[in-house]
C-alpha cells in the first residue's frame, strides 16, 4: 500500500509541476503581448475635390485613410459627405505659394502679397467651404510655411477654431509646426511623401519606409494622392497591416496620441 501511494505521488508531481511552468509561461507571454506598445500610422490622401470618380475611390480605401479637400473645388461636398458618412477625417488641404511659382494653386490660394486682411479673410472662406472638417494642411507652401509672420496669421485664425493641423513640410525650411505650437494648436508633421516618384516600386518602397519608421517611433504620418498607382498599393497593402502590427487610424486620433504621449514624457520627467 506504502509502494503504490509513494508511486503515485511521484507520477502526480511532475505532472503537476509540468503544468505549472506551461501555466506560468503563458501568463508571461500573454502579459508581454498585452504590455507590447502600440504602433500607429496615418494616412492623408491629399488634392481632392476636382477629379470625382479618382476621388471617389481614395474615399473608397479600406480603413481609417484621412482626406484632405482643396477649397472651393467642384466635387468638394458631395465627396466630403461621402467620406463623412464613411467616418474618415476631412481636413482643408490649403493651397499656399511655393518658392517656384509656377504652379497652378487654384482658388483659396495664399499669396506672398496679401495683406493680413486678405490673407485671414482667405483662410476663413477656405475653411468655411469644407464640410465636416478637423483640420487643415497645406498644398505646396515652401515659401509661405518658412515665413513666421503668414504663419502666425495662419494660427491666428485657427486659434478661433478647433481644428488641427498638419505640416506637409514642403520645404526643410518650415516654421509651421514651431508656431502651430506656439498658439497651442494640436498638430502633427509629414513623415513620409508615398508618391513623390510615381511608380509602383517607388510607392511600395515608400509605404514599407512608413511602416518601419512607424515600428521605430511608435507612430509615422504619410501623406499621398489620388493617384491611380498609389490606389493600387493602399487597396493591397492596407488590408495587411494587421499582419505587420500595425494599426491605421485617423489623423486626428494620431495627433492626439502624439500629445498623451508627450504630457507623459514631461511627466515623467518631473
């Protein structure tokens, strides 16, 4: 009877403790994926509001891709209120002179001439024009961006608002997101350009940069067009990121993490 207890008890106990380990170790890989840091990228499809059937299919991309409109622009509201019902962010995509000005800005545009009156007066209207609207960032702008007084007018103005904004930085030179923060208004800056060189190796390329800068910093801001090309690799590549840890999100959520993360950062540091 003694040699039959003593058996069991020695067959019992490594079992058990076998199944105590297998319990432990799952409990710290589950603790180490829940504790795993978000990775979080934004998209903004800009210059939309002219072409309706390419516009339509940037509204049309799977997940949370924010959409900037051009001011005053012919399909501007019912593809704004195709987006809207969507819940996709809409932000004013503001036209302002570039240091080459030999672009075609359309209406709305900022000009290196305008008296502040004009210049504030201009902002409104644009603003005024775009359903639904978060936030704002500019189309071209390397010579309006690098200068402190047009862009303490442009902060001015949205001071009075609650929108955000979003510095495509056009130019190195840019003081935007320095004043932006100067009159305390939530915003973001470009990290990456996905379509500077339009074609499909190039975009892949610049999509797979945002996803690491994302997985290095925690977050990345990408900004592309309505472009058929880069359509063709958001529609492949969007329903992936799951698969790369990697969570789409509108800008005005990023923007906001941004800042949680920052207000930690100080308080911590205190």
């Amino acid at each position: 009877m003694i040699k039959q207890l003593i058996l069991v008890t020695f067959l019992v106990f490594p079992l058990c403790s076998i199944s105590l380990t297998a319990d432990s170790s799952i409990k710290k890989a589950l603790l180490k994926n829940n504790t795993q840091t978000p990775v979080y990228i934004a998209i903004i499809i800009d210059d939309l509001g002219y072409k309706f059937k390419q516009d339509k299919r940037a509204i049309n991309l799977p997940g949370q891709v924010s959409l900037a409109f051009l001011p005053h622009t012919p399909y501007l509201k019912p593809l704004a209120k195709k987006a809207y019902k969507k819940g996709k962010d809409i932000m004013l995509h503001l036209p302002m002179q570039a240091i080459l000005d030999t672009f075609y800005l359309g209406p709305g545009a900022l000009k290196d001439k305008m008296t502040e009156q004009e210049f504030k007066q201009s902002v409104r209207r644009s603003i005024a024009s775009v359903p639904h609207i978060k936030g704002v960032n500019n189309h071209m702008g390397s010579l309006i961006t690098s200068q402190k007084t047009k862009m303490k007018w442009l902060m001015d103005e949205l001071s009075k608002t609650k929108l955000f904004f979003v510095d495509s930085r056009t130019t190195v030179k840019t003081v935007a997101e320095q004043i932006a923060n100067q009159y305390h208004i939530q915003n973001t800056r470009r990290n990456v350009f996905l379509d500077h060189e339009l074609n499909l190796p190039a975009i892949e390329f610049q999509f797979n940069r945002l996803v690491k800068l994302a997985k290095k910093n925690g977050f990345a801001v990408a900004i592309g067009h309505p472009f058929n090309k880069t359509l063709d690799v958001l529609e492949e590549k969007l329903p992936l990121l799951e698969s790369m840890g990697v969570k789409l999100i509108p800008i005005s959520q990023l923007i906001k993490y941004q800042s949680e993360q920052k207000q930690r950062t100080l308080s911590d540091a205190r």
